[in-house]
C-alpha cells in the first residue's frame, strides 16, 4: 500500500482524507491518505519519514506551503511564480512539487458567469494564487484590496508581477476608489479570513449594494458556509459561492496530478458534506 498524506499544523480539521480516499476507493487504488500533523520545529524531520515510507505524494497546507520548498527537487512554474506549494508528487525518489490553488478556485466558477473585471479583498497566500492564475481564465482587470501595511510598495509590485499587468493593489480605506470598482465588478472575492469565526465583514450591506446584478459573490472561507458577507449579496438577489467548490477543484487536481486518472468532483464534494 502507498502512503500519501496532508502535511499541516493544525490538521485535525481537514476535510482532505475523506475526498481523497473516496477517489482511492472508487478506482480501487491500493492507497490510503492521512492527515500529518506536523509541528512547524519538526519539519524537516518529517519530510525525511515520509521519504523513508516511500510515499507516493502529499498535500500541503498552513504554515508549510513556502517552506516546503526548500525540501523538494523541483518546482512547476506556478509553484516558482508563487514561491508556493500545496501538493508534492514522489517520482523516482524526487520530490516535485505544484499548486492547485489558483487552478482550483477558478475551476469552481461557472464558465458563463462574467469575469472581465474582478475585485480581490486581500493578499494573502489565498489571494496570491488567485491573482497568479486570473488571467489564464479570461480575467482582464484585478483590483486587489487590502490594508496599507509597511510593505505597502513590495506589495504592489508583487501584485502586478503575479497578475502579469493585469492587476493593481488599492487602499481598502479609499472608499471613492472601492465603491467605482464595485459598481463596475462582475466578481467579488474575499480571500481573507474575515468572518470565518464571526459575523464580521469587510464592507457594508450599502458597498454590496453597489454591486451590478450579475456580479458573483466568492468567500474562499469554507469552514462558515454562509458568512455575513454571503449572507448580504444573497438578500440582495446576488449570485454566491462559498469556499467549498474550491477545496473540491484543489483536491481533485492533486489525485489527478498523483495518479494520471480524472477525478469525480461530485464523488468527492459528496464526500465532505456527509
């Protein structure tokens, strides 16, 4: 039996084992996927025990997707442009590693909703992949939203670079600036942690307001299916997606990137909502 795994701190939460050895199981695959929790002291240490048990590839997650990469033999070219990776393959003894991040989010999108012009609430890792991988799927303007912080300047070129000139970071303070864009957004994306453990939100019910009518509303945070800012686009009659679908798409890319074989999305949402 070949092992594979998540590598995370803390990763009693993760919903990846039932996805993934639901696939495993369906195509009868002689496999079983485990849930690490790693602390962040003992990482290295865990990279060598799973190199030693031969495993076949492992996903990773929080705190370990830019650190990982100084354990691994190859990066894909996404994986370089984010300096990022949540999902390594074990081919011949060598680590190689990818990320389904941006892939898996964009993938989740009805191909029909409109996404000429989007708006980001945030920079972080969630955000970044999102960013990187825009334009691939018919993204023409970002704007990325989020609090000026002292590394204001390296963050917005960081933006640009990783939107390849296709995005802009704004101040969420400037509200001149973020109520044009919204009233002008076909998508709204919170790819922050706002209002996974609360009813907090980044904008008002009247910002949500401004948005166009067929605007589609995306929280990445899946943990809280329904957050207040879901909650406000839905009582305004907009289009919602939670960060389930998402989650779905990423974990269907890694068995796909692991064993060659097409994985069914409904088989493993299934499996998470059981």
């Amino acid at each position: 039996m070949t092992l594979y795994g998540l590598i995370a701190h803390p990763a009693g939460h993760s919903r990846s084992p039932q996805m993934q050895n639901m696939m495993i199981a369906e195509y009868g695959i002689d496999a079983h996927y485990h849930a690490f929790d790693i602390l962040p002291e003992k990482l290295e240490e865990a990279i060598v025990g799973l190199k030693a048990l031969h495993v076949g590839g492992f996903n990773v997650s929080t705190p370990f997707k830019n650190e990982i990469i100084q354990y691994l033999d190859e990066l894909s070219p996404i994986s370089q442009r984010l300096h990022a990776v949540n999902t390594v393959k074990s081919v011949k003894g060598r680590l190689i590693g990818t990320n389904t991040d941006g892939d898996g989010f964009w993938q989740s999108i009805n191909s029909r909703q409109p996404k000429e012009m989007v708006i980001v609430l945030g920079t972080g890792g969630a955000a970044r992949s999102v960013i990187a991988t825009a334009k691939l799927y018919g993204v023409r303007e970002l704007i990325v939203f989020n609090r000026v912080h002292e590394d204001w300047h390296e963050r917005k070129a960081e933006i640009s670079y990783l939107s390849e000139g296709n995005g802009h970071l704004e101040d969420l303070a400037d509200n001149q600036m973020l109520t044009k864009a919204l009233k002008r957004a076909d998508m709204l994306i919170n790819a922050t942690t706002v209002g996974m453990n609360d009813l907090r939100t980044l904008l008002t019910d009247l910002q949500i307001a401004l948005l166009p009518q067929h605007a589609l509303v995306v929280d990445m945070i899946y943990r809280n299916q329904q957050t207040t800012l879901l909650k406000s686009a839905n009582q305004r009659g907009l289009a919602t997606l939670n960060g389930l679908p998402m989650l779905v798409n990423q974990g269907a890319l890694s068995f796909e990137y692991w064993f060659d074989r097409p994985a069914d999305r409904n088989l493993m949402k299934k499996a998470i909502e059981e």
